[in-house]
C-alpha cells in the first residue's frame, strides 16, 4: 500500500535525494567556519597598530592569504546555502527561479571579488 496519492504518482513528486547533502554541507561549512573566524579574530586582536602597512605586510604572509582565502570561500558557500533554504521555502513562482540565480551569481561574484582582493593585497 502507497501513501502517495495517484497525481503525485502521475507528476514524479517526491523526494529528490537532495536535502542530506544540502543539510551536511551547511553543517561542515559552519564547522569549518568556527576555527578560521576565531583564528582571524584572535590575528586581528594581536595587532600592536592597525596601519595600513602593518595589515598590508600581514596579509602578505601566504599562510595568512590561504587562511583568508579559505574563510572568503567557506563563508560565501555557507551563505549561498542558508539563503538558498529560505528563498526555496518562501519565495514561489517564476520570483524563486529568479532568486536562487541572483544569489548565486552573487555569490560566485563576491568569492571572486575576495579573492582576487586578497591576491591583489598579498603579491
């Protein structure tokens, strides 16, 4: 016996195997965002002067720039995938196909503009 109804049958609806994965890439983003934004604040706390050139020689360090290369990307795909849950669950209609495109196009440009500012700082 079915619990799904003969136009669900009809129509394919159901489940589309997606909701784990989305849920565990939220879940190791916001893991991994834990410790490189505590390591950031703390790199930030120890400044002895925010100068210009003292942030500017401390980016310049590569491990500095991996580091904040990593948090750029991570942070962006966490957002990416926490704004696309609310607009799928809120947002109907031809305004949702809209939105989930603006949001990543969005996204992909904000990683791209942290990266190549930080590439652009550190050479």
């Amino acid at each position: 016996m079915s619990l799904r109804t003969p136009l669900s049958n009809a129509k394919g609806l159901g489940s589309a195997k997606e909701g784990a994965h989305h849920w565990w890439a939220q879940r190791l983003t916001s893991i991994a965002l834990v410790p490189l934004t505590i390591l950031l604040a703390l790199c930030i706390a120890s400044f002895e002067n925010y100068s210009y050139e003292s942030v500017v020689t401390w980016i310049q360090s590569p491990w500095v720039a991996v580091g904040l290369s990593l948090l750029v990307v991570t942070m962006f795909y966490h957002v990416q995938l926490g704004i696309q849950v609310i607009i799928e669950d809120y947002v109907g209609g031809w305004l949702k196909v809209a939105s989930l495109i603006a949001l990543n196009f969005a996204c992909i440009a904000l990683v791209f503009i942290g990266l190549f500012s930080i590439i652009k700082v550190s050479l």
